[in-house]
C-alpha cells in the first residue's frame, strides 16, 4: 500500500488504512505510547483531556459490539465527544451514497472516523476524500485489513514476549477471508518475526503462502510444533459460500483450538483469539478461560491501542516517528 494516505510530509500518522508498510519505528511508537493508556491491573481507567473539543463518530456500516464499544471507551477516556452512527438503519437505506455521509457528518465538525465497512478499500476510499484535518481509524473494512486488532494483538505479545525475532507464531483458522490475521501478519513481520504458520483447511489457505513471507500448513501437529504463540481465529461466514462450509464441519476436530490439538505446541504458549469466539467451533472455553489464554487482556489491550492511535493522530504528540515512549501524554 502507498502510505502517501497514511502518512504526513514528516511521515508522522494521518489515517490508519493498514498495518502493510507502516515503519517499525511507527508502530512501536504506537505500542508505547499506548503503555501509557493501560493501567495496572486492578487501577482506574486513565482519562486524559488530549481530544477536549474533539468529536469521534464511530461511522460502522457493519455490526460490532467489541470493536465499537472500545473505540468509543477510548475516545471518551481522551475526553473526546463521540457519536455513535447505526448507519445501516439511517442515511444509507434512503439511497445516500458512503460519502455523502462522510462530507454531512465533516460539516458537522467531525475530527475523526472510526469506520468498519463490509468492502475492501472502503477505509482508503474515505480516507481520499476526507476533509484537511479530519482523520480515518479503519476499524475494518471487508476481508482486507483491521490496523487497530493487529497493534493490540502485537501489543499484547510484547508484554509477554519481547524478542519478535525469536518467535514462532501459529495462526489457525479462516486466514483467508480474515483481515485481522492479515494486518497481523504485517505487524508482526515488521516487527521482525520471521517464522509465522498458517493453520486450516484448504480452503481457508492463501493461494500464495510465500508471498506473504510465511508458511501454510493443514497439519496442525506440524504448525503447532514448539509455538510460542497460537491465535484462532472465527470462521467468517458471512464471507463464505455455503459449499466451502460444507467441506469444513469436521473443523473442531482438525483444528480447534483444544487441549488435544494444543499439546503440540510449548507449554506456555499464548493463546490468542480476536473475538468474538465461538465455543467448541474454533476454541474450547476451557482453553479460552485458562492461563495461558491472553484473550480478556487483548480486549482490555485495545483500548490503550486505540487511544493511542487517536492521540497521535489528532497531532498531540510533537515526537517524530522514530521517539521512543510519549511521556508527555500522561
């Protein structure tokens, strides 16, 4: 991706379309700064006054619970204004075009959009037509990207193990038809983790492993073997076609996300999932609930993420790319 869109001229975020082709240097300026968003465990929500006078609308063209009430937790703990946009039961069944919305909503005062779309592109399609000074979160937009999950999901790993370069990483499930493995892939290969597994059926398998700089497997022992961190992920069927499910309902089984299946990775693995998960489908919830899973933490996570990008987008950081923690944002 051009990241022309994403970027300033001094290369600090503008918008966040993906997580393919932000610098390192970028993203772990997001991850730090989003440290100084998430308290201890056990301590009050941090609320900071970085976005007074601001107005976030979450514009979601497509139904979310998690990702939504997160955005909005984060704006409003920036102390932001936020709207909350159904779309799918406003404008839009009257006939009024995507960006229509976006340039009624802008005259309005809007500063940021949060925007989750069922159409690959949408983000960078609003992104190329917002307004000088108003800034696009893609929250998720069709199969191809969700910047935010990714940040949170890296984010959650380096609390727990530091050193990318050093670890082994098992994705298992819906890859294809799945934006979060996606802009996870991205993250992490930035970040310098080499060895990433694609786990599933065939049918659930890019065409072209290689190209992504990973392997695919559908032999679970294999792309489990001594992983450090294995994330399931939801089979998207609002994206497949009746016949590919047909030919995966054995998939618990095969790839589930169980004790059977996890013995073959270490001891202490991560186990991750974006949510929402669906029991005794892609994870058991003993697996889910156990010590290993950071599940709970990763939500938690998303709301320092979040923030984050909000802050540093919204200019409220004089920091360039390359700066280590914003401190000043406490």
């Amino acid at each position: 991706m051009n990241n022309d869109i994403q970027l300033d001229a001094d290369g600090r975020l503008r918008h966040l379309i993906t997580t393919e082709g932000l610098p390192r240097p970028l993203i772990e300026q997001i991850l730090d700064t989003a440290e100084s968003f998430v308290p201890e465990m056990g301590a009050p929500p941090k609320k900071v006054p970085l976005l007074r006078g601001k107005t976030v609308f979450n514009l979601f063209f497509e139904n979310s619970t998690r990702t939504r009430t997160t955005f909005e937790l984060a704006a409003k703990r920036l102390s932001a204004d936020v709207i909350n946009m159904d779309v799918g039961t406003s404008s839009r069944t009257k006939g009024e075009d995507d960006l229509d919305t976006l340039f009624t909503l802008q005259a309005m005062g809007a500063d940021i959009f949060a925007i989750r779309h069922p159409d690959n592109g949408a983000a960078a399609r609003f992104a190329a037509h917002a307004a000088p000074g108003v800034a696009i979160v893609n929250a998720g937009d069709g199969s191809h990207a969700h910047p935010t999950q990714a940040l949170l999901d890296v984010f959650t790993i380096r609390r727990h193990r530091p050193d990318f370069s050093n670890l082994r990483v098992a994705i298992v499930g819906d890859i294809v038809h799945s934006r979060v493995a996606h802009s996870t892939i991205h993250a992490l290969r930035t970040l310098g983790t080499r060895d990433i597994r694609l786990v599933g059926p065939a049918e659930f398998l890019p065409a072209d492993p290689a190209a992504l700089g990973v392997s695919a497997t559908e032999n679970i022992a294999a792309g489990l073997r001594d992983a450090d961190v294995v994330m399931g992920l939801r089979i998207q069927r609002e994206r497949i076609a009746d016949e590919t499910l047909a030919g995966v309902d054995d998939y618990h089984r095969r790839f589930g996300l169980n004790p059977t299946n996890l013995a073959h990775a270490r001891p202490d693995a991560l186990i991750m999932h974006p949510g929402p998960i669906n029991r005794d489908v892609e994870i058991t919830a003993d697996v889910a609930y156990s010590g290993q899973s950071v599940i709970l933490e990763q939500v938690r996570n998303g709301i320092g993420i979040r923030m984050a990008v909000m802050a540093l987008i919204a200019g409220n950081s004089a920091a360039p790319p390359s700066a280590r923690p914003v401190h000043g944002l406490v």
